[in-house]
C-alpha cells in the first residue's frame, strides 16, 4: 500500500499495535544503574528498580564491583520477596 505524503510516496511498513494495558502494581519492571558516585558507606552506586504503571522507584546502595549472581541476589532478595516475580514482557 502506498500513501502519497507531500510530494514523496512512502510504503506504509504497518499498522500500529496498541500498547498493552497495565493493571497489577510491580509486574513490568525497568531496571537502571546510577553510577560514578562518590564513595560513601562503601558503596558507590546505585540499583534502581521502577514500576511502569505506579512509576514507584525501590534503590538499592551497591558497589560497582558488584557481580552479577549478587546483583541478582540483591533483586531477589529486596523485590521478589516483596512483590512477586515480575511477567516477561514480549517485544
């Protein structure tokens, strides 16, 4: 299908998709970092977890140094005990 916009024809490439109604608190997750901290308490950065639909923030003071297995600890440990385990989200 084309579409004539301004002198140009484009090709519509597809329809839009609705984006998916959230209705339980804590179930899609975004995770960040704030890094490059100064040092305090022996901890110099920070993991930010935020819910999508409330836009409720949960920081947990970690080192950078941090590895992974611990990072997730920390997630299952401060969140998951508290909020269940967040859905899968497909993209």
């Amino acid at each position: 299908m084309y579409q004539k916009m301004k002198n140009q024809t484009e090709i519509l490439v597809r329809k839009l998709k609705l984006s998916k109604i959230l209705e339980k608190l804590w179930t899609y997750l975004t995770v960040n970092f704030i890094t490059k901290l100064s040092l305090r308490v022996r901890k110099n950065m920070i993991l930010v977890i935020c819910d999508r639909l409330s836009k409720m923030m949960y920081f947990i003071a970690i080192m950078k140094e941090t590895s992974v297995e611990d990072s997730a600890k920390l997630f299952r440990n401060n969140m998951w005990k508290l909020c269940e385990l967040p859905e899968c989200q497909d993209r």
